[in-house]
C-alpha cells in the first residue's frame, strides 16, 4: 500500500536536500575540466584551441558512457524502492561491466585522433598538437567510466555526500597535478598538454579505486554485497541496461554532440573564434551542472516511488523539481547577462595577443549562452522524469531531432549563408534547445497523466 501523498513544500525540500551535495558534485566535476581548460589557456591560446579540439573528439565516447551509466541510477533505485537487493546488485554488477568495456573501446580510437581530426577538416597543426593530450587521456578512460557507474550507485541509495566528496578530493589533486606536469614541477619533466591528459587519468584512477574501497567496506552499500560474483555475465539486465541506457546516451551525445558540432563549424572562422567558442561551452557547462544535478536527483527519487509503485507522490515529485530548475536557471541567466566579460577574462591571459579578438567573439556567445539557460534547464528535468520511469526511447528521439534539426543545421545555415559567423551558429544551440524543452515537456505531462490515471509506470 502506497504511503500518503506528502505536500508540494515538502517534495520541494525533499529534492532540494538531495539536489544540493549533488550540485557541489557535478560542480566539482566540470571543475577537473575546467582545471584542464585553465591549466591549457595559462600554457598559450593555441594550446587552449589544440585542447580543447582534442576534447571535443572523445566527448561523444565520454557521454556515451555516462549516459549507460545513468540507466544504473533508477534501476538501482526501482530495486531499493521495491525491496529487491538482487535487482539493486545486478544492475551495479553489470553497469561495471558495461563501463569497463566501453572505456577499453575508446582507448584504440584516441590513438587515431590526429588522422581522424585532419580527415574531418580541422587544423593540420592543432590536430598535431592534440596527439599527445589524445594518447594520454586514453589511459584514463577505463577509471573514468567505471567511476560514473561507482557514483550513480551512492547517489541512488540518496546517500550523495561520500561521492562528492571523492569528487572534491579529485578535483584538488587534479589541479595539483596540472602544475606538476604541465609545468616540469620537481622531479617531473614539462610536458604541456600531454601533462594535463596524465594528470586527470591520474586523477580519475584514484578516484575509482577510493569509491570501490568505500562502497565495499561501508554500510548500507556494502550490506548487499555488491561485488559478490562481480565475474558472472547477467545478459538479461546488461540488455535491459543497453535498452534503458543506449537511448540515454544516444540522447547526451547529441546534446553534447550539437555543442562539439557548433564549436567545429565556429573553428572555420580561425583560432580565437575557437577559443571563445570554448570558453562559452566551458561556462555554460558549469552552468549546466545546476540542473543536471537536480534531474540526477529527480530521476533517483522518482525511480523510488517508480519501485514502490507510489503514483502520487511521483507525479508531486517530477512538478516539485521542475518549479526548482526554473528558479535556478532564471538566477543563472541573470548572473550570465551582468558579467559576461568577467567571466570569459577568467579563462584567459590577458596579455595573450589574441586576447582582444578571443574577447570581442566570446562577448555575445556568453550573451546567447545566458537566453538558452533556462529552455536547458527545462529539458534537462522532463527527461529526467521520463528516464526515471525508463520511457528513454522516443524522449531521445525527440531531443535528437530538435538538437541537430532546428539546432545545428539551422545555426549552420545563419552562421555560414547568412553570414552570422560564430553568434549564428550559436543562435542555432538557443533554438535547438527551446524546440526540446516544449517537445519533451510535452511528453513529461502525457506520461505522468498516464500515471495518474492508473496506467502502467514503467515502460522498459
């Protein structure tokens, strides 16, 4: 029997208290890349652009496993919901073996990243200097897919703190280690790029050796044994995983993807137009954490009630998250419109020739970045609701279309036939994402008045 429906102020709070240690999570997450991105502007601009390129190419691999990895986080919590510990350690089970292989896949094409950045028109010379950066951060990929799924598994007992903490610890060492190899600190030798891509494998190995040592010695993670028999295949719940977390992943990497696109196409137009188009990506990542922490959150809970089959403290909490993000993207929005030159000046040297130039494309990017907040955040929740109930397909189907129709291929079309340049192609991400907000918001409301009305909650 489902316990009676709590009151919206307390689902509010409810998401707030799980929302908030997240949010210092995702922050310091894109803080170890953020670290990279600074520790790369202090070297020079052209190392900032050769970086940054060479991020934008092992992104689409890096979201895909986190988005197989968000398929753990409500299958983990659906378990603890409905009181099934088999279920809870099978989905982490396989969520590791699935984040392992994927990490050993993208090993091989990081090796090829040079031919393949020149194949596809970037700079001879840029494409070059990303080599080692590439060759470097390969190492680390396995450490790092293995501990999304490590992280998903905390945050889903809503137990978030330990693993923010991890993050935190990381980040700290990730920056430290920055200085130490791309500087030539000690005994290390100056590396540059190469030694900011050892420094986050490094970073990202401690971190998932200290969450596996945590989860298997503490209390309640550890009560189910989640590693016990971590060799055996579970073919039935890794399909299950793909069928829920492919979409997923489908659906970050065309997000993710729409960005990389726009900041290949704004790397035509030259050198500082691709480091402003970098910094603007870089903020609007982090201002991205705030909402994306809070749909992580959002998918935890209502996979919960999802497990207890609690229809009516779902539907209360999927409303509750979706009135907070609109009040934190609307706060983003502000602090992006007052100081936008502050902020892209913090990402670069001032007394880089390119300074000015970067500056003057970076400016109304950041403007652009500021309008698209809060249709962001909006998509992010309704996907994240959806997701929580395993309805992953047509949502990813519908964030595809409105990423790369009206997103990218219109923003081309301002950007290069129009003329816009940079600010056209930017404007293309605004529309994109205000087309999905609707589209997906749309699908939120006849998914949850499905629920209501008595009809089935999951749907994979």
């Amino acid at each position: 029997m489902n316990a009676a429906p709590l009151g919206w102020r307390a689902h509010i709070l409810m998401n707030l208290r799980l929302a908030a240690p997240l949010i210092i999570g995702q922050l310091a997450t894109i803080g170890i890349w953020t670290s990279d991105v600074v520790a790369m502007g202090n070297l020079d601009t052209t190392s900032l652009a050769a970086g940054s390129l060479a991020a934008r190419y092992f992104q689409p691999m890096f979201f895909l496993a986190l988005g197989i990895s968000l398929a753990v986080g409500p299958l983990v919590a659906q378990g603890l919901g409905a009181g099934d510990q088999r279920q809870v350690r099978r989905a982490f089970r396989q969520g590791l073996v699935i984040a392992a292989t994927l990490g050993m896949a993208t090993i091989p094409l990081l090796f090829i990243g040079e031919e393949v950045l020149i194949l596809i028109g970037q700079d001879p010379e840029l494409a070059r200097l990303a080599k080692p950066f590439l060759l470097w951060s390969g190492f680390g990929m396995p450490f790092m897919f293995v501990a999304f799924v490590l992280r998903q598994f905390l945050i889903s007992y809503e137990r978030p703190v330990p693993q923010v903490i991890a993050v935190i610890i990381t980040l700290i060492i990730n920056i430290g280690l920055n200085e130490v190899f791309a500087k030539g600190l000690g005994p290390a030798p100056e590396m540059g790029l190469a030694g900011i891509a050892l420094a986050t494998s490094i970073s990202y190995f401690l971190l998932a050796v200290g969450l596996v040592v945590y989860i298997g010695t503490t209390s309640p993670f550890s009560d189910g044994e989640p590693f016990r028999r971590i060799w055996v295949m579970d073919w039935a719940i890794t399909l299950r995983l793909l069928r829920i977390g492919v979409p997923i992943g489908l659906t970050i990497v065309a997000e993710a993807g729409m960005f990389i696109a726009a900041t290949l196409m704004i790397g035509l137009f030259g050198t500082a137009a691709l480091s402003a188009a970098a910094i603007a990506n870089q903020i609007s990542a982090i201002a991205f954490m705030i909402p994306i922490a809070m749909a992580t959150a959002s998918t935890i809970r209502i996979g919960h009630y999802a497990g207890a089959e609690d229809r009516a403290n779902l539907f209360r909490s999927a409303g509750s998250t979706m009135v907070i993000a609109i009040a934190a993207t609307m706060l983003t929005t502000a602090i992006l419109l007052i100081w936008p030159e502050f902020l892209v000046g913090l990402f670069l040297d001032h007394d880089d020739p390119l300074f000015a130039e970067v500056m003057y494309v970076a400016v109304p990017l950041m403007l652009l970045t500021a309008l698209y907040q809060l249709p962001d955040g909006v998509q992010a929740i309704a996907i994240s609701v959806l997701r929580g109930v395993n309805d992953t397909r047509l949502p990813g189907l519908i964030a595809i279309a409105s990423f790369w129709i009206p997103g990218i291929a219109l923003g081309a079309v301002l950007g290069f036939a129009f003329e816009w340049g940079a600010v056209g192609v930017w404007s293309g991400l605004a529309i994109g994402l205000s087309v999905a907000a609707m589209l997906l918001t749309l699908r939120m409301m006849l998914a949850l008045r499905r629920i209501r009305a008595g009809g089935h909650i999951l749907s994979a």
